[in-house]
C-alpha cells in the first residue's frame, strides 16, 4: 500500500491516521505533528526519506506563489534540507487548484452564492482561495498586516492586496521559523479586528489564524477553510456559523490540510516528484474531488 506521511510542525493532539480510496486503490494518509519540535521533524524527514511514498510539509510553506512567481520561505526549506527521495508537499498546489476552484467544485451543493463583504484574516499563503473569494464578494478584507504582522492596517481588495504582497514577500522570504510557523495548538487569544469578523457574511483561510481573534458570535456566516477536526466543526457551531465548507474532502470526521491530501494525490499519481498544476486539476476533475459544505 502506497503511504503518505504529513510531518508537521504543529499540534500532536491534531494526528490521524486512514485509509482513503483513491479510484480503487488504498493509500495510508497520516498526520504526525511534533509539537514545534523542529529538529524531531527534521530528523523524521531524513528517517523516512525514501520509504514512505510523498511527504506532506505541515505547519510551514516552503514557497509562497504570487502570481507566476514563488519566493522560498528559506528556515522552511532549511528544514527539510538533505531530503532527496521522497517528493515534498507543502499544499501550494492545490492551494491554486483546488482552493482556487471552491465555489465551482462546490457549486452543485451551494448554487449560484454571493456575499457583500468576505474577511481573509491571512491570504498570503492561500492566493488562490483569496482570489476565488474576491470573485463572490462584493468587497473582500485582507488582514495579513493585522493578524500577522500585528500593523492594524486592514487592506481591501485583490490589486491592492498583490501591491501590499509584492512589497513584502522577498522580505518575508528571509523570516526566521518562529515568524512562519502558524504555532504547534493555535490557541484563541483575546477576540482582534472584531469589526471584520462581524461586518462579513464570509470569512475564509487556514482555521488556526481565524481561531486566534475569533470573536464569540458568527451567527448566520459561512466560513471557508480548512484543516479541522469534530472539535473544531463544534466550535464553529457554538459561535453561531450558519455553513463551513472544507476547501478538502472530510475523512472520518476531519479534513486534512492540502500538504495532506496533495502528498496522498502525488502517491496515487506515483510519479516520484511533485505534480504540477495542470496534473492537478485533472486529478480533481477525474476523482471528483469536491469541497465538503456542511450546514451546521
């Protein structure tokens, strides 16, 4: 059986392991976090190395895309250094394949759906689900500055927000791990930036940025994201969500992150590299890969 292994930066108390069928054939998926341990994950990159099918990059991006361009995160790739084996996902691909194709791979589910005003607290690392939000919304706020940075200067709209990126990502590039990595629980800190979160119908991006500053009510949105447990699924129905859609299919109550499913796709394809987009997309549309919506 092939096997996919995610090593992740983040929370041991997020690991699973199954089973999912790919078009018949059974491939191992398992999550192994380490808690922040960085030099624990490297070692498992260098023990493993060769022996498991694709590796999934957890917790950190080894690039980030803008555009046709991509800037080397250089503490993440210092990470996986020495790894020459087995291919490395670090889920950009179907960042700008399958994220970036949500509200159509969802449409048969959501219908033709609109909002008047989406909130992305961080969209560098998720390009291609910022721009397929900005295509729903009437207006869409970015708060990277804010939520990681902590510059309280919110940024609207795609151009200004590709400006704002294009400024900042060859320096970004140079941050040091403890600047790029998302944090082994994250945990909810004291509710920031309220205003954006109440005044948008849809929130969206990676679940642990939105859970830092999450206020109490989010009765009525629909958030869109990724990477979450049964636990988190509640959460987000006690704060009042009316709809959470995966931007990943659901396995046994939780979705993996796109490192995950994009590892297990590159095993299925057993190519021995990193598929590109083009394979991408036709892997999605083959498989009938499809976002989960889940009305709560």
């Amino acid at each position: 059986m092939k096997r996919a292994v995610s090593i992740s930066l983040g929370s041991s108390k997020r690991d699973k392991k199954v089973v999912i069928n790919i078009s018949g054939e059974g491939i191992q998926v398992e999550r192994v976090g380490t808690d922040g341990d960085i030099a624990r994950a490297r070692q498992m990159y260098l023990d493993l190395d060769g022996k498991v099918d694709a590796f999934g990059v957890g917790g950190v991006d080894l690039y980030l895309r803008l555009d046709k361009r991509e800037y080397p995160l250089r503490a993440a790739l210092r990470l996986v250094s020495g790894v020459t084996r087995t291919p490395l996902c670090d889920g950009r691909g179907l960042k700008h394949t399958l994220e970036r194709r949500v509200f159509e791979l969802a449409r048969p589910q959501l219908g033709d759906i609109h909002f008047k005003q989406a909130f992305v607290p961080v969209a560098v690392d998720r390009l291609g689900l910022a721009e397929a939000v900005s295509e729903v919304a009437e207006r869409t706020v970015f708060g990277d500055l804010m939520v990681a940075l902590g510059v309280p200067i919110p940024v609207h709209g795609i151009p200004a927000f590709k400006r704002v990126a294009r400024v900042m990502l060859p320096i970004v590039s140079y941050f040091p791990m403890s600047m790029i990595f998302y944090g082994s629980g994250g945990a909810e800190q004291k509710p920031k930036y309220v205003k954006y979160f109440e005044g948008s119908d849809l929130i969206a991006g990676d679940f642990l940025f939105m859970r830092k500053y999450m206020p109490g009510n989010l009765s009525g949105k629909t958030v869109v994201t990724n990477t979450t447990t049964e636990e988190n699924i509640e959460l987000l129905r006690e704060r009042g969500v009316k709809t959470v859609i995966t931007t990943t299919p659901r396995y046994e109550g939780r979705s993996f992150g796109t490192n995950m499913l994009e590892a297990a796709l590159t095993a299925y394809a057993g190519k021995g590299r990193r598929l590109s987009d083009e394979e991408l997309n036709a892997l999605i549309d083959e498989l009938g890969l499809k976002p989960s919506v889940l009305n709560l």
